[in-house]
C-alpha cells in the first residue's frame, strides 16, 4: 500500500496523487480490533473525480486502488468496515491531487 490510515487520525496523504496515476491506498485495522475481531466486509466510500477499483481485505488490513482527480483538488475517502463482532467503524482521510 502506498498509504495507509492509523485508525485514529483522519490524515492527508503525504505525497499527492497524480491524475494519471493509479495507486494504492488502504487502512491497518489492527489498533482498532479486538484479540481474534477481524474485518468481515469493506465498503469504500469515495469522492466524485477518483475511481476505486480492486479492492482487498485480509482480515485486519483494507486496501483500494484509485485512478483519476484533478490537479489541485483535495479528496475524501472513506472506509466502512464490518467485524466479526459486530461492530461497523468508518475511517476517512484526504487525498489531495497534483501533477507530479
């Protein structure tokens, strides 16, 4: 993953996202979790402008890949997730693209 969200902060990606680029992004769940909890479903919830596309879940760890954005724009994604012990937690964080 090229960036990943702690858990606890809602962060801005440290090196923007070039439009033409597709790249990975994703959250470590493992802060959040309970002794054997684990991540049951993921839901990306995404800004108009970025494409999601494969996306992952091993269980602790959730990824996205996502494609497009425009130069000098700032985005919102976020992760919804579903654990084993019933609990559904949503993380967002920002995305802010730029021509690199």
């Amino acid at each position: 993953m090229l960036f990943y969200h702690d858990g606890k902060t809602i962060p801005t990606a440290l090196t923007p996202k070039d439009p033409d680029s597709i790249l990975d992004y994703g959250c470590d769940w493992s802060g959040w979790l309970q002794d054997s909890e684990t991540v049951t479903a993921s839901t990306w919830i995404v800004d108009a402008g970025l494409t999601p596309s494969s996306e992952t879940n091993t269980g602790v760890i959730t990824g996205v890949m996502l494609a497009g954005g425009v130069d000098g724009t700032t985005y919102t994604i976020t992760n919804r997730i579903d654990t084993s012990l019933g609990r559904t937690i949503d993380r967002s964080m920002r995305i802010e693209c730029g021509e690199l």
